[in-house]
RNA sequence: GCGGGCGUAGCUCAACUGGUUAGAGCGCCGGAUUGUGAUUCCGGAGGUUGGGGGUUCAAGUCCCCUCGCUCGCCCCA
C-alpha cells in the first residue's frame, strides 16, 4: 500500500455514480414490486461449503475466484460470489417450501478475485431475482419479462439484446454433452489450448470460445437440437411462445451455455456491445438441480442476476436529483429559526439543504451548486420584520412572505413539482 | 492466472531528440460586491511527475522492480 487507496478491483461509490447505482436500484425495487416478489437479504458471507457444493470444486469461480477465509472459531468462510447459492441456501434453512412457489428478490455486494476490468470488479453489486418452486415455463417467462422491464424502466431496453437458448434437461444434456465431447476430439489438434482443457472439463465451453480456430470448428459442430428430447423442445418452445406473446424479442443463441451441472433449459442473457467484453448486463436461466444438490428437496427454480455496475454506466445520464429549499439564515437567532422551519417542510414532505455555515455569499453558492429552486433568507432585517426573504434561484426574484405563512405557502407552491 | 497499453494539480491534459524555477483549462479559495448565487473582472493556494531503485554532469522523459488503472484472454454481472 504506497498511499492510501482502497484494495484492488475496489473503489469508493459516491457522486454521480452513487446517484446512478441508486437510480438503479429504484427502478429494480419498483419492477420487482410490480410483479410481486418479496425481498430477501442473505448474509455476504456464508460457510464455504454453500458455494462449493452449488457451484462446484471445479468451476473458475470456486477454484481461483473466491475469497475465502478461516474465521476465529475455525470455520472456513467465503465472501459470496453469487446471489443464487446464499438463496438456495436459506430456501432450505428457513423451510420456504412449505409457502408453495417463492418469488424473491434482492441485491447487493458479491466479491470475486478476479483481474478488474471495466464493469468488472472485486468488488460489485447486483440484483438478483429468483422463482424457486415452480417448474412451469410461466416463471422462465415471466422473470425475462421482469428484466426487459427493468432495462425499459432504465431506457436501455435499446442497447440491449436478449439471446436466449436451451440446455435441455438432464438427458438430453447428456447426450449432447458425448456427441460434443466425440466431434471434439476427432479435432483435438486444431482447438485452442484453452479448449483443449474445456474438453475435460466443460466441453459446452467450446461453443462461446473466441478463439477463431475453434469458431471454424463450430460450423460442423453437433447442435443441441438434434440431441433434445420432446419434453425439452417443447419447454423452450413453450418459453419462446411467451415471449412472442409479451412482444419480447429475442435472439435463438445456439452457443449460449452455462458451465455448472445444475443448470438446464433455459438459459439467457442480456447482452450490449457498449461495456467491451464485460457485455452481459443481465444472466440467468433454470437450475433444478441446484437445491437437491445442497441438499433440500428436488425443487426446480429459475432466475437471474444483473450487474448494478453495468446497468449504471449505460444510463446516458446521470438521473437528476430532488430540487430542494435552500435554508439561508444570518446570524444565531436566524439560524434557530431556520431549523425549525426546515425541520416543518420536513415534515410535509419537502427537500431542504441545511449549510451550517458560511455567509449569505457562501451560502447562495451552495444553493446554487445543488441545484436549490428557491432560498429562504432569513436575516436580522427579515426577523425583525416577521418576514423571510424568498429568492427564486432560476428568475433571480426576490419576495418577502411573512414567516406565519411561509411553510404553507412553500408547501402548496413546491410540493406537486417535488 | 496470461499478454498489451497507460500513470504529471481535485478533474481533463501540455512540457521538442533527457537540459535550468513542471504549465494550461476547469474546479477550489479570496477579492471587486462586509445582506445576494448562476455571468464578468482581479488575485491566490494546490505537485517529492503513483512508489522504490538504477543509468547520467543532468530524468516527468531512458532501464529495472512494485502499486494502481486500462484493453484483450480466461470467466462472468
């Protein structure tokens, strides 16, 4: 540490930033209201084990992207990387199946060890929904919906492309998973030495390389569709059904894949070409296996996660703020008048800044700086007059209203446009 | 974890092939205007050129290490 300066792949969130990140999560909060679901907060951390055993000993994120820790009583601990696991999780350690379906949702800080990079982060922040419970297509169908609200809310809906694709379920995955792994191999020696490792690991990897060599290979490549089962076409056939009935466009993507065997069916992301390669704003798709694989009941579940971050840097502008009422009192006596009268446009539901010190200059500058659409200037000549001065920062008018009126009249005058 | 690019004032940037006291705009602070912002004018503060080491008479400039950012890969939101 050379200065003081927040660890790598962190960083303070204030300014406009933090306005956006907030904006953000408003319009998150108000959709996922809209459509009924409830809020859960799990705890930033949890027993290793959780994410271990729902994503895997061998995927990235456990392998080499996680931090984790050994508390003071012993106990292996990791900073979650991922909403879903801690979700699945208190699914089961609060018995939530006894409620039928559960439609939830919930946001905040994930840590990942990764190489920062724009939009991404050690640090960073997402939202995140999911329908556990309900193993029809309607929850596949109706969670894209709440995200292409989302995007509409935020006005990004433009920038932004759906591609959406099937893993099939379990046997057809299978089955895909061999022919891939035997059309593969007959070409050992042209994939790239990233693939060559996904051949072992994660042959559906293969599919979304950027590796130009193993894109040539894709072309001859068996197609999942050919080794789907019916039920599994009609599930996708079914989720495509409902987005063309909500006017939900989407892109067919055959080389979107998800690593973690839990995943199956549906998968999808929203895509925009404007963040380079951190281009996945929103990520999701089914994974009935997950919560067996933690041990609960087989429950099926869909849902997924979106980057606040991301979203954040694709608004064209940073949302504007509340224009509040300036407070400009003169000297002591002002002053005490002047919390008090903040403190009753408070209460009506008014925005009010509050200097606490400075003289009028300073003050007006303040006013002036966040954006303030009158001040209130309270001084020796207005109090001894039972009057405030109210000056209309945009005209630059100045008028004098006896203190006895002031806050209803700033009530009545302000309120609708606050 | 791998490969490339970049770090100069709070911000955006300048400083010829190494050469004397590192500059500008914006912002900030003060004044013109001791009770009036946004405009205008005047003045001021602010830098161990990310940090450390090396080469040289001389380093912001060249070399090495390190920290951070950034672009791509991996992976993902």
């Amino acid at each position: 540490m050379a200065k003081l300066q927040p660890v790598r792949g962190t960083r303070d969130i204030w300014g406009d930033e933090a306005r956006r990140m907030e904006h953000v999560i408003r319009a998150f909060i108000g959709v996922a209201q809209r459509f009924c679901y409830s809020k859960i907060s799990t705890p930033v951390f949890e027993f290793a084990e959780v994410f271990k055993r729902s994503l895997g000993e061998a995927s990235d994120v456990v392998s080499k992207e996680m931090y984790t820790f050994t508390d003071r009583g012993g106990e292996e601990i990791t900073l979650r990387p991922e909403y879903t696991a801690g979700i699945a999780r208190a699914y089961i350690s609060e018995g939530m199946q006894q409620f039928g379906v559960s439609k939830l949702y919930g946001y905040g800080p994930m840590f990942r060890y990764e190489r920062p990079q724009k939009g991404r982060y050690r640090q960073f922040h997402q939202l995140d929904v999911e329908v556990i419970g309900a193993a029809d297509a309607g929850a596949d169908i109706e969670i894209i919906a709440l995200g292409q609200q989302l995007l509409e809310d935020l006005g990004l809906a433009g920038k932004v492309e759906l591609h959406l694709n099937s893993l099939g379920d379990m046997d057809s995955r299978k089955a895909y998973r061999a022919a891939l792994v035997a059309y593969f191999s007959d070409h050992k020696d042209k994939l790239s030495d990233d693939s060559k490792i996904r051949l072992d690991k994660n042959p559906l990897r293969i599919l979304d390389s950027k590796d130009r060599g193993d894109r040539a290979l894709l072309g001859d490549a068996p197609k999942l569709s050919d080794h789907m089962n019916t039920a599994s076409a009609d599930f996708i056939g079914a989720v495509k059904a409902g987005l063309d009935a909500l006017d939900i466009a989407y892109l067919q993507d055959d080389h979107l894949v998800r690593g973690l065997d839990y995943y199956c069916h549906t998968a999808f992301e929203f895509i925009t070409t404007e963040l380079g390669a951190q281009g996945t704003v929103i990520g999701g798709g089914r994974y009935d296996g997950l919560i067996e694989q933690l041990g609960g009941p087989p429950t099926p579940g869909v849902g997924w996660a979106a980057g606040i971050e991301r979203l954040a840097m694709l608004l064209d502008e940073t949302p504007p703020q509340v224009r509040p009422i300036a407070m400009v009192p003169l000297g002591n006596e002002a002053e005490a008048r002047a919390l008090a009268i903040a403190h009753d446009l408070r209460l009506r539901g008014l925005a009010v800044d509050t200097a606490f010190r400075g003289n009028i200059k300073k003050r007006l500058q303040r006013a002036n700086r966040i954006n303030a659409r009158v001040a209130v200037i309270l001084g020796d000549d207005e109090l001894a007059k039972g009057v405030a001065s109210l000056r209309d920062l945009d005209s630059g008018n100045q008028r004098e209203v006896a203190l006895d009126d002031l806050v209803e009249k700033l009530a009545d005058e302000l309120a609708p446009e606050n």
